[in-house]
DNA sequence: CTTGAAAAATTTAAGAA
DNA sequence: TTCTTAAATTTTTCAAG
C-alpha cells in the first residue's frame, strides 16, 4: 500500500521549486531539475498521486481588496475528553472565517486564526464560538495589527 | 497611480477560483467566469499587475514527507517601543523555519508559526528568539498536536 | 527510469467590433 | 472591454533506449 519514502533529489528539489511557483511551466521546471519535459511531468503527477503535492493556492492580497479583521484566538475547553477536543473541532472547522485551527500542548487547548469583515462580524464568530453544547472556557483573541512574515512554503532544506 | 477598486463580479469570481485552484487552465478558468479566453487573461493579468493576485504556491503533504515539530509560540517583549517592535520582526523573520509573524493586540506581541525538523531544532531557535539583543522577554512554545483545519484561502463571498 | 518526437491542447498577441 | 483568429508555446502521449 505505501510505496513512499523514494523520494531522490530532484523529487525534492520539483517539491521545492512548485511550493514557491506553483505556475511555472513544466518544461522550465524541467530544465531547473535538469530532466526532460516528460521525466519531469512524470515525476510531479507522481507526488501528486503520492498526495505528497497539491492542491495548488493563489495567494491574494486581502488588504488590496477589502477591509477585514484578523484574530489569533486561543482557545480553553472545559472538559478535556476525547469527545470535546473532536466537538469543538468540528464546530470551529465549520465557520468559514476559521481559515486555520490547531490542536496544540501547553496552556491552551487550541489556536484559531480566523478572518472577519469588521469587528462587529469578528464579535458573531466569537459568540458561535463561545456557545453552550460546544465546550468552550474561554476565549482569548487577539487582533492582528501586521503581519511581518507570511507563509510561502516550507524551508524543506532544513527539514529534509 | 491607483486604479484599484474597479473589481467586478468576474474579478471576484477569478480570485475566489483561483485561490482554491491555482494551476488550474486559463481556457477552464473562462469557461468558469463566462468570458473568451483571451479576456479572461487579460484581467487575470491585470490583478497580478496591481499586486491583488499572486504568488502562486503549491501546498506539499509535510507530515507524509518527513518528521516535523510545528510551535506555535507566542512573544512578549520587554520594551514596547516602535524600536524593539521592528528589531524584533527583522529578526524573527531573518529565521527560516520561522514561517509566520503576526504582531497582535492583547496579552501577547507576538504570535510566531515555527517549524522544526525535530525538538533539538527547536530549541536551538528558541534559543535565538531569546538572543539577549533582540528584546524579548519571554516566548512560550505550544507543541502542536494536530491541525484540524489548513489554510485554503479567505472566505472572499463573506469579506467582500 | 529515461529520452525525444509527434499530436493535442493551451496560451498569448493582434485586429475588429 | 470584449471577441475571433492565428501563431507560438506547452502539455501529454508513446515508441524506444
């Protein structure tokens, strides 16, 4: 079934080119990784199948387009059961303005980042949040005032 | 100089297709917004002109890849002057494995996305984060345990 | 697993509306 | 701004090494 872990140089080196340029022409993709347009396509619909690769995202400038409201909120359950961490979970990753939601150790349960319109929208999310059957103690959210560094892939040179 | 805000409901649909889909065909993508395809890249064109649209990334599987530790950490500095504010980010962001730096309002300055190849790793960027000179006064480091939900673009149909 | 060539599809620029 | 047309480029398949 699993037929991982064969991944050579030029696999990581498609890997890291496509997570910085996701629309780069395959036949200049090949020429970086020094393989023929086919070899090249072959091996990134095999990473691709692998679930290794994709899907692919276009960044957009949010602030360009729209006035909005960013909040890092971490999150306290009440109870600590299996069940409340899958509840909340559950109800977080339903609310289209939860764009991210980690489970994480330490002194809180969970932190969200989450994308409103304006405050007073910010402030609707945080009541669904907070409502009763989902378990939640408390709510802490903080506003985003800038963003120094944005995600643009990961640093793979450190990491494999 | 600005000749933004002229975003119509075709823009709009370009952006919201795009951002979930970016590799997808110019010629689907018209199909998708109801235009030739030669309009359709025009205006896509013209978003990545005016900086609203791009870069594409791809996301690549790093949990099926290698072993990894996510930190979620959260910065407190010692002085709150503009001074140390952008000291701190210049440094922040001059670390690889430190993905994202978001400066926030409330109990904490800082929230820091921070990816390692293992606890040691970690430790050691810990260890620079606390670098006598760059004013920090206390970082806590919240392991995460699981993401139940990634990024996947804003939720344009509520922000715009 | 690779190459290289051919066929299919797409991108892109130019001209007309 | 849009569309149509046509050329340039790219993707994709496939036979062969």
């Amino acid at each position: 079934m699993n037929d991982e872990q064969k991944l050579d140089r030029i696999d990581r080196k498609i890997l890291s080119i496509l997570q910085s340029n996701a629309r780069i022409s395959n036949q200049q993709l090949s020429e970086e990784v020094g393989l023929s347009p086919s070899s090249c396509l072959k091996r990134t619909r095999r990473l691709e199948d692998a679930g290794l690769l994709g899907p692919y995202l276009a960044s957009i400038n949010l602030d360009s387009l729209c006035r909005s409201v960013t909040v890092l909120a971490t999150v306290v359950l009440k109870d600590h059961t299996k069940e409340a961490f899958i509840a909340f979970q559950k109800h977080a990753n339903s609310i289209p303005e939860v764009l991210e939601c980690y489970m994480v150790s330490g002194s809180f349960d969970f932190f969200l980042r989450i994308v409103a319109a304006d405050m007073n929208s910010y402030n609707h999310i945080n009541d669904r949040l907070l409502d009763s059957d989902v378990g939640v103690l408390k709510v802490s959210s903080h506003v985003v005032l800038n963003q120094s560094k944005s995600f643009e892939g990961f640093p793979l040179e450190r990491l494999l």
